[in-house]
C-alpha cells in the first residue's frame, strides 16, 4: 500500500475548487476583491477627502491627465488649470488654462488619516498641488471630487450588506433552528412572528423604522440604525425556510445519536442540525447582499438614509435626480453603475455558489 | 445497576390510545450482558430509547420507574439526564452511517463526547481518540480519524460508534441492533469486541436484537418481549435450551432455518 498519503476533501473545498473554474464568477470575485479593497484603504486611493469642496469648481467635468506636453513630448503625468467663466444663461464654463499646469504627484502626503481606523498614515496615492484640482471622474454640486466621495461611499454601501446579512442571518438561522428543531408551540408563535413582519411590504416597513430613528441622529447612529433595520426586515424569509429543513433535519438518526451523547439541544441545534443548512445559507446570503446594498441605496436616495457630507452610493445617485444635472453633468451617474457592478458581481458569484454547492444542480448542463 | 420497573408507554394514535410498552420489569447488573430480543414492532427499541428519555413527543411514559444506581431516571431533571447521556450510560446505534454527522470526522465527533463529559484538554482529546480507536480494533486510527463517516466500510463504522460509546467511560451500553447490517464475519468480530470490552471496562451491555443467535453468542440473561410485554427471562443458556413460552419457541424456529 504504498504511494502518496490519500487526501480527502471534504464538500466545501470540493466546492470550491468547481467554483475556481468557474471563470465569469472569479472575475466577479476579483472585481468584488478591488472594491472593497479601494473602499476599505479609500483614503490612501482618493486624492481628496468626501467633504473637500470647492464651490467655484461646482460640477465640473473630469479633469483630463496629460502625458504629452506641449511640444509633442512624453513628461510626467500634469493637469491643467481650470478658469470658470459664466455664459449669458448664467451657465458655468470651464476652459483649460494651458499656462497653469500642475504635475500629478503620486505617494504625496497629504491630510493625516488612520490605515484601518488604526495606523495612523498621510500617505495618498496622487495628488495635485493647489490651487489645482484633479476631479477624476468630475465633480459634483459643491465641487467636491465625485471619485473620492464614490470610493468613500463604497465603504457605507459595501459594508452594508455585509454586516446586515451578517445580523439578520445570525437572527435568521437561530430563530429558525429553534422552530425546526423543537416545533409544537415554539414553532408555532416564531412562525406567526415571522410572518408579521413579511406581511408588511419591505419598502414601507423601512420607511416607518426609519421614521421611528431620532432625526438628530449623527452619521454612525444613522448607519447603524440603517443596518439594524434592514437586519430586522431580513431575517424572516430565511428563518422560514430554515425552520423548514430543521424540521426534516431533527428526525435524522444523527441528531438522536447527539441527545444521546448528552448534548445540549442548542448545542445540538447549531452543531449539529445548523452546519447542514450551510450551503444553503451560503448561496441565500450572496444572493441577499445585493437587496441589502439596493435597499440602502434607496433609502439614502430618497433621502433617508446616510446625509450629506458623508457618502454613501445612494445619496450620491439622489444628485443625479434631475434632467438637468443629467443633461449637463452626467458622469453623476457614475455610483449608480458601481450599484450595478457590485449587485451583478453578487449576483454571479451566488448563481456560481450554487451551482457547486447544490449537487442537485449538477445534473444540468454540462457534466 | 439499571432496573426497570413497570415501565409503560404510550402513544396517542388519533382518537385512542396505544400501548407500546406495558409494565416492562427488566434488571441489568453490574458487567452483565443483558439480550433484549423480540420481533418488530414488539416495543424493544422504545424501551431502550426510555431508558434516557429520548423518546420522540409523541410517546409518553405513563408509570413506572427507571433506577439507575439509586436514581430515577424518569424523574430527573433533562440538565441531570445530559450528564448521564454519553457519559454513564451511552448507546451504539443500529445504522453508523446514520447516527454519524455525515458533515464532521470522526475524530471530531468522538472528540465532542470527550469535550462535554471529561476535563481532557484538546491534545489530550487527540491522543485519547487513538486509544479508543486502537481498543477497538481500528489498525490505522491515525488515518480513521481524519476521515469522514462515508469513507469507512460498515464494519469500521460500527467500531467507531462503539470506540465514541466507550468514550467516556460508560457502566452501561445500550447497543440497539448492533450488527444487523453487518455480514456474518463482521458480525462475530464485533461480539468479540463486545465481550473484550465488558470484561476491559467492566461495563453492561443492553443489547437490543431480533436476533437470538446472537443473543446465545454475547448475552448472560435474555428477555424476550413481544407486544409490548416481558413474556420469558432467564439465562441465556436456559431459555434458549428450555423455552418456556410459546413465542420464544416460534423465534427459535426462524432462526433454525
């Protein structure tokens, strides 16, 4: 019997090595890897701070980097200066001041900031010396850098859907273990419960939540109220559908084999019952985080949600509600595509999770 | 050690009420074997399943009085009764690869009965679950361990569910069907193992089966049970050489042919 040690696998590495050849997923993966990448070191990434303004600079469009001077040569990367003019309807024009130029400075300090809330660092990625600006990708009503504020916005956004799936899943599959695993009564009034709260339409529920949050609330009260309240919409639908595979779950030999080893029955319900409805769970939690970002986004657009200065991907889409500042401005249209991109990275990568998860699927298709 | 008294249980089946098991008086001593045969259906399985109150909602103990080592344990509180699961009196089920978490290895799960009823600490754990693997005749439990319960054969299965039986030191061992689903040759490994074990660790053994062979092989008293009721005991040798009562004679008969 000689030869190589066996390895064994067991079904989530299985899992995921047919979810590492899965290529359009992976590349969601990556994608998803460089948002919040950009999101979490959002200060090192951004030239300026989400409340740097400049009101002369209002709306103004993306600012071209030059790699050509003058003369036709290759330099080092330079913005020019911006002079802003009125037309005769009172509309801003901004025109190129070839003989202001301002050199992109990469690895420059600049405003002191913490790496991780912790490290303290002033180190930013690129910047240009003032009085000039680099909008990126434009800027917005109050001139401030519609790149900066969508990579710091990604942090309210991205981190929402993570840490309320997180709460509503933990409050989700507890709630639904406990009506599974011990039925009757217990079952009986936590499924009624449940159903209370998926009566109520999402939208209108949020909304009266959010009416009950105190309107002096600061930024962080706000985002955690946020959360809690998409958390406590949430948990409903997945308790029910875990309630149900406990249910089947209980009668399994294995589960008398744990009382009978003396287990306790939460012991037995999270040990033992709850690990089998994890690829399950897993596949219902990627394909719920987009509802949790969209539902964030809606609220802050409507005005609800997280408030001016701060950023959040909704509050900066709510900018881009009028034709006008569509017609003149459009590149504030720009989070809605990151909404888009980070739903639709979800989105694959929950379908892709399935697919390797769910051994029923892998009949279909190819083999 | 364990002596059951009058135990009766019952099920409400729609409008009436069954009798499953009625006034079952059945005594295990200290290291003795004790064969509880019977055909399906007879109230065998439910009277061991009583014994550590694991019956499902259903079924309800009606009267009677389960003494273990001067304990009722009908009457004791569940927290008490997890103490006493696993740890005094613990069972070995008929099918392993379903009384096994398919999601976890058996290291692991051996592990957790150590974890809840000793004061082992986790390297101490790794090197008690080769013991046991070893005790009960598994060569490589090196390997056993880091495997999960559809990768072993029946056989080292059911040894397994007995080395996580023994885990922590049990006097008692319900074993409900311990080798139906073994071949022959298994089957005569794993009596051996029963009676290597009772006489290592000093332990009973309630062993549920149909199957009086065996019973004749492994146990010291038998009783036979049919309908719910104790309808002969004795010594194993006794009954089974001199039956006494109609169905064990008719459950000698099956096994002859």
């Amino acid at each position: 019997m000689a030869g190589k040690p066996e390895k064994h696998y067991n079904q989530f590495q299985l899992a995921l090595k047919a979810f590492g050849r899965n290529r359009l997923a992976m590349a969601c993966f990556y994608v998803l890897i460089a948002l919040y990448g950009l999101a979490i070191f959002a200060d090192f990434f951004t030239p300026y701070s989400y409340d740097d303004e400049n009101r002369i600079y209002s709306y103004s469009p993306p600012t071209k980097i030059h790699i050509f001077n003058e003369q036709g040569h290759l330099t080092r990367p330079f913005v020019y200066g911006t002079k802003v003019t009125f037309d005769q309807y009172h509309r801003r024009m901004y025109e190129v001041k070839k003989d202001e130029r301002y050199p992109v400075r990469f690895l420059t300090p600049g405003q002191e900031y913490r790496i991780l809330g912790i490290v303290p660092s002033r180190i930013r990625l690129f910047s240009v010396d003032e009085p000039g600006r680099i909008y990126l990708w434009g800027a917005d009503s109050r001139g401030r850098d519609l790149y900066s504020r969508l990579i710091y916005g990604g942090r309210v956004s991205l981190s929402i859907g993570l840490i309320g799936v997180m709460i509503s899943f933990t409050i989700g599959l507890v709630i639904g273990g406990i009506a599974g695993y011990y039925g009757g009564k217990i079952d009986d009034m936590l499924m009624r419960i449940c159903e209370m709260f998926m009566m109520v339409p999402g939208f209108y529920l949020l909304l009266a939540l959010r009416a009950v949050v105190p309107a002096d609330f600061n930024s962080v009260q706000v985002y955690i109220a946020i959360i809690v309240i998409l958390s406590f919409i949430g948990w409903a639908e997945l308790a029910r559908i875990i309630r149900g595979m406990c249910l089947s779950l209980r009668e399994r030999d294995f589960v008398l084999a744990a009382r009978a080893m003396g287990l306790s029955d939460m012991a037995i319900i999270i040990k033992h019952i709850l690990p089998h409805t994890l690829s399950y769970s897993i596949i219902a939690i990627m394909l719920s985080i987009p509802g949790y970002i969209l539902a964030e986004s809606g609220l802050s657009l409507i005005g609800l949600g997280i408030q001016d200065p701060y950023a959040s991907w909704g509050n900066l889409l709510s900018e881009a509600m009028g034709i006008i500042q569509i017609k003149f401005a459009p590149w504030i249209l720009l989070p809605g595509f990151f909404i888009f991109l980070t739903v639709m990275c979800f989105n694959v990568i929950g379908d892709a999770l399935r697919d390797c998860l769910d051994p029923k699927f892998k009949m279909e298709g190819k083999v | 050690m364990l002596n059951i008294n009058g135990l009766t249980i019952k099920v409400a089946d729609g409008m009436d009420v069954k009798t499953l098991v009625a006034g079952v008086d059945l005594p295990i001593g200290e290291e003795r074997i004790v064969g509880l045969v019977g055909g399906s259906g007879s109230g065998k399985t439910t009277t061991g399943l009583a014994i550590l109150r694991l019956l499902s909602s259903q079924l309800n103990i009606t009267s009677g009085k389960i003494d273990f080592l001067g304990k009722d344990l009908l009457a004791c509180p569940e927290k008490e009764l997890r103490r006493i699961r696993g740890k005094d009196i613990s069972m070995v089920f008929q099918e392993p690869l379903n009384a096994f978490n398919p999601v976890f290895t058996i290291s692991q799960q051996i592990g957790e009965v150590l974890k809840y009823h000793t004061k082992l600490t986790r390297r101490q754990r790794k090197e008690r679950i080769e013991e046991l693997l070893n005790m009960v005749g598994i060569k490589d439990p090196v390997r056993v361990c880091r495997n999960y319960p559809h990768q072993l054969s029946g056989g080292m299965r059911q040894r397994a569910m007995i080395a996580q039986a023994i885990a922590a030191n049990p006097k008692l061992i319900i074993a409900d069907e311990p080798t139906s689903n073994l071949d022959v040759t298994l089957q005569a490994r794993i009596i051996e193992l029963f009676r290597s074990l009772r006489a290592d660790l000093k332990l009973s053994i309630l062993l549920i089966t149909h199957d009086l062979g065996l019973v004749a092989h492994l146990a010291d008293e038998v009783a036979v049970m049919q309908q719910g009721k104790i309808v002969e005991t004795g010594a194993t040798r006794q009954v089974l050489e001199n039956p006494s009562h109609a169905y064990t004679k008719k459950l000698m008969e099956v096994v002859k042919i």
